[in-house]
C-alpha cells in the first residue's frame, strides 16, 4: 500500500495538519494508497519554500542554463515512463494505452516544448522618436511572475499538471502545485525526477488535499502566491476567483465544455465514425475537449447512429488490469453517481435509448470498480439538461439537422466555448462554419490533435485566457517597458 507524502523544499515530508485519507482504485474499488492532506501550516512551509527558491540559486540561474536543466528533466521522465505510467493507471483506472501513448510522453514535451520556446524567445523592442530628436529605445523586459499556485484536475492528472508546471518553470517561477485528491501519485513522483536532475529545491512543491476548507483554497487564498492556474469545473473556477480577488492575484483558467461535432453528409464516414468514438469514448468520456453534443445533417443521420452505436457495442470495459481494455471505469463513485443521474434524467425526459444506459455487470474485480454502459441517446429537445449540462461521461446525445445556419446556432446555443469539431470534405464549408463557432479550438477531420505551440482555452464560460506557446508566456511573466532616452 502506498502513502502520498508532500513534497516541500525538495524533501517527502508529512502533513504536519496530520490529517490523511484514502485513495481507492476507480477499477475495483479498493484502496491503494494512504494521503496526507495538507492544511495551513503545510500551505505556509510550501509557499514560502517557493518564494525562497525565488532569490536563491534558480532566481539566479541563466535562462539558457534553466532551459538545458528542463530539457534533462523532460528525458528523466521518459527514461522513467514505466514508472509514470503504473502510479497514474493505479490512480485513473486509464487504459495503458492512454498513459502511455498520450498522458505520459505528453508530460515530458510539456517541459520540452517550453524549454526550447524559452530559450529561442526573443524579445519586443521598439524605438521612438523625441521632440529633441535624440529618440528613445523601449525594451519590453519579461520577469517571472513569482509563486504559481497550480491546481489541477484528476481526467489526465500529469499531462495537465506538467501543462502548467513546464511554462511556469521554463519563465522561471516556482510553483506549488495542488493535485486532484483523485490522483495524487503522479504530481508526487515528479518530485523524485526533480531531485534526480538537480532543480533547486523550493522550485516545485507538491501539496495534497481537498478543495474548500483544505489545501486547494488555502493555496489559492494565500497572499504569497503571485498567479493561480486552474484547470477543472466552472462552477470551481468561479470560487478560486473570488478566492483569488484578495490581493488582486491574476488567474488562469481552462474549465468545463459541452462540445459540438457536426457532421455533414460529405463527411468521410469513416473518418467520422474514428473520430467521434474517440472524441465521445476516449478516457471514459472524461476529457475537457469531448464531444457530448452530436449533430448530423439528416441524409445520413441513421446511418451514422447505427455506426456509432455499433462501435460503442465493440469497446471493451475494463482498467489496467484487464488486458484489451478499451474503456475504463470512472473516477469515483462519486462521479458514477452523478452520471447515472444524468441517465436516469434522459430516461425521464423519453430520450430513445440507442446504446448502453445503465451499469455493467461482472464476474469478477471489476464488479467493485467504477463502471457505467457507454451511452448514446436520440430525440431530446436542444433545451434538455442532456444536451446542455456537462456530464463528463461516455455519452453523447445526437441530433439531426438541415440547414448550415441551424446547425451553427444550436452548436453555439451553449454556456461553454472550449472546443467543436467539424467533419466535412469540403473545405470551404469547413472554413465558413468554423469560423463561425463560438469556442477556443475547432478541429476540422480531426480531435485532439495539438500543435503545443498554438493557443489552448476556451471562451465563455470555459475559461479565462489562453496558455499554450507564447501564450502561456503572458500569463507566466510580468512584463515592464524599459524606456531609454537616447
Ligand atoms: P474540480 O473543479 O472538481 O477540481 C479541480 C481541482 O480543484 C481539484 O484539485 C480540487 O481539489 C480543486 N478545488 C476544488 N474546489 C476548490 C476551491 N474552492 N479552491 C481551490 N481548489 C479547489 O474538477 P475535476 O472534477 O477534478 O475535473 C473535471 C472538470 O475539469 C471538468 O469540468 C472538465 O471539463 C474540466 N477540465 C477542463 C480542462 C480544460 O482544459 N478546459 C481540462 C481538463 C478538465
């Protein structure tokens, strides 16, 4: 059995709150591990090991040199990819597959992409002219913005984290990062490949525990933190800002969807069908990014249900331990209970039942874990709370529509704006409706298909501000304009 210490100042330390709690497994429901949960005093020794790293060696350290030291960082995660990949399935119930070939090397270019961005960014310079005639040189100087309190989520625990952690380190911060109380184990074991490599201590910390009343508000309302990055449900967002209103601190925030696919009668098929089972099924349905909105031009709207229903009868059910998984369990209980509410709802409301609606059943471990039916429903109105609330499951409602103009209206009829994806040959179409999406990143063909150096968020109600490339250097770094009287 595991036990999830902190990570403070470089060393695995105990809660001194000593308070703990459990840690089960999504996929049989047993425990597997053993957390310490950080309250104030553990938040305070974090924090000020952050602020000291500041003005110690890494406060000092030449970008370049910093840069060449994440670049070392990002091989030690890959050279430890195994490792990485047992701590965040125990924690997920993920296929492997999804460890290994998404969350974890995405982890390690987390850190890479950032390093390289950093040590090639040049920077803004702009010369003026002066009634004397002498001019003036500006010079847009960047400095780190300080503490970073990092909280994150628990659907792809270490791409998220590292997602923040890389640009926050490569601009030169600190950080303190507050894993999800789901999915501990990864955000701990960085600590160990930070010390490999030499990252001064103090740099990242590693804090655990709950949202309100423990660690993730506590961090976010402490007044040595200079930034909060948050990833995780709107509603959370909304109280980490007014948590983070006390002293004005700058927030960034990449919150829940409810995210189109449209698919037109000149889509491929096929490629329709392999991209929305990933966009609708991928991790159990748990990815920001997912689809749970479908709409289908008409002439091809029963053939496109009967395929996908058909793909989601073939996935096969299991976590980690079962080998030819394809789909995993849920997080938690928890979370099961409040996906099967949304089931129970779409029954209630006479949506046609396609596919799956309930719970499966086992004969073996798997009876104990965290598993429901991958789901697809049919004829409910656009109002209904399953065509508009998150569920964050693997299900998807789907709809047919007519007309270009109607479908771009029902696809922005939402609260959220973080993703949409259009099938469709044709490329002008492709262009013309995109365009009109009201969301931070359309795919066309495609999902999930990220170029690190492109801007990622969303609009609306599903977030505040983009990070990604130069972007994330923005929010990262504080910036002064030297002006140089010539
Ligand atoms: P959540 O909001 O419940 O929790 C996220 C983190 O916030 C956890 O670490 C939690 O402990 C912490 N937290 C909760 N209340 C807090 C408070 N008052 N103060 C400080 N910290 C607090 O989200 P979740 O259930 O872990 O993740 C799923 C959600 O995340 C979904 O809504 C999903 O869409 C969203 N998400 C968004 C993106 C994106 O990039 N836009 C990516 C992944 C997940």
């Amino acid at each position: 059995m595991k036990t999830h210490q902190l990570f403070i100042d470089g060393a695995y330390v105990d809660a001194r709150s000593g308070r703990m709690f459990d840690k089960v497994s999504p996929s049989t429901g047993e425990k597997i591990a053993t957390v310490h949960e950080a309250l104030a005093e553990d938040v305070d020794l974090a924090v000020n090991a952050a602020a000291n790293a500041l003005k110690g060696e890494w406060g000092k350290m030449p970008k370049a040199v910093r840069c060449d030291l994440l670049m070392e960082l990002a091989n030690a995660i890959a050279a430890r990819t195994p490792d990485f990949i047992e701590a965040e399935v125990a924690d997920t119930g993920h296929t492997r597959h999804f460890a290994e070939k998404v969350e974890i090397p995405r982890g390690a270019a987390n850190f890479r992409i950032f390093a390289e961005m950093l040590k090639h960014t040049g920077g803004e310079f702009y010369q003026m002219d002066t009634p004397d005639g002498t001019g003036a040189a500006n010079l847009e100087l960047h400095r780190p913005k300080g503490v970073i309190g990092v909280i994150s989520p628990w659907n792809a625990p270490f791409l998220l984290m590292t997602w923040k952690v890389g640009p926050a380190l490569a601009c030169g911060n600190t950080v303190v990062v507050k894993p999800s109380e789901e999915s501990p184990a990864t955000a701990t074991l960085l600590g160990e490949v930070m010390n490999s490599v030499g990252i001064p201590k103090g740099v990242y910390n590693v804090i655990h525990g709950f949202g309100p009343g423990s660690a993730g508000e506590l961090l976010t309302q402490h007044p040595k933190v200079n930034g909060i990055t948050f990833t995780g449900e709107t509603r959370t967002g909304e109280a980490i800002m007014k948590q983070a209103a006390v002293g004005l601190r700058d927030v960034s925030f990449e919150l829940g969807g409810k995210n189109p696919a449209i698919i037109f009668a000149d889509a491929d098929m096929d490629k329709a069908i392999e991209v929305t089972m990933r966009s609708v099924f991928a991790n159990t349905g748990q990815v920001c990014l997912g689809t749970e909105r479908i709409y289908v031009e008409r002439p091809v709207f029963d053939e496109y249900v009967s395929r996908l229903k058909a793909g989601a009868e073939a996935l096969k059910q299991g976590g980690p331990e079962t080998p030819g998984a394809t789909i995993g369990p849920l997080i938690s209980d928890e979370h099961r209970q409040k996906v099967l509410s949304y089931y129970a709802k779409a029954r209630e409301l006479g949506a046609t039942v396609i596919t799956g609606g309930g719970v499966p059943d086992f004969d073996d471990a798997r009876q104990g874990g965290f598993f429901v039916e991958p789901t697809i429903w049919t004829g409910l109105p656009e109002d209904s709370a399953i065509v508009k609330e998150e569920i964050f499951g693997p299900c998807c409602h789907v709809t047919p529509f007519d007309t270009e103009e109607e479908v771009i209206a029902m696809a922005n009829d939402t609260t959220y704006g973080l993703s949409a994806t259009i099938l469709t040959e044709n490329l002008s179409r492709a262009h013309r409706v995109g365009g009109q999406i009201e969301a931070g990143l359309i795919w066309v063909n495609s999902w999930f298909l990220r170029d690190l150096r492109t801007s990622f968020g969303g609009s609306k109600s599903s977030g505040i501000g983009r990070e990604g490339g130069v972007h994330s250097l923005e929010f990262y770094t504080e910036r002064s304009n030297l002006c140089i009287k010539l």
